[in-house]
C-alpha cells in the first residue's frame, strides 16, 4: 500500500470508532485525542479497525506509536513490509 492508501485507511478507521467526526481535517502530527477528543475505548477500538483493515497483529505495547496520523502510517508501513 501507498502512503495515500495508509492515510485514508487510518483517516477512516478513525471517523468510523468516533462516530461525531465527520470528515474533519486530521493534523498529521497532532494526537487523536488531542484533536478529536476521543477515549480510551475509542483508541481500542481503532486499533482493532486497523488491524481488521490490514492484519497487522498490534500488541499493546505499541499502541503509542498509533496516536497520531503520521505514526500509524510508518507502523503499518514498517509492519506490512515485513510481513512479506
């Protein structure tokens, strides 16, 4: 997958777990939670989006690294490409 194709992912997983969101800008560089004000439940919930839309099995240990846009782009890039 492209970066475009990770970011639309990440972009929609996220506006589905956080059903007030409705196609507002994501700041690459801001937390979600900073931003969209979402929870913790929120953010378990995206990560299993995520991993639905992608197969990257996410341990909890790196949930930190999936908080802002340009995080979870690198992770599933990094994580994908090494699933090949």
């Amino acid at each position: 997958m492209t970066d475009e194709e990770l970011k639309n992912l990440v972009v929609k997983a996220l506006f589905e777990v956080a059903p007030d969101l409705e196609g507002e800008d994501v700041d690459p560089d801001e937390s979600f939670r900073d931003q969209f004000e979402i929870d913790s439940m929120d953010l378990l919930n995206f990560i299993i989006k995520i991993h639905e839309a992608t197969g990257v099995d996410i341990p909890e240990k790196d949930y930190p690294k999936l908080t802002t846009l340009v995080g979870c782009v690198a992770y599933l890039k990094h994580h994908r490409q090494g699933a090949r």
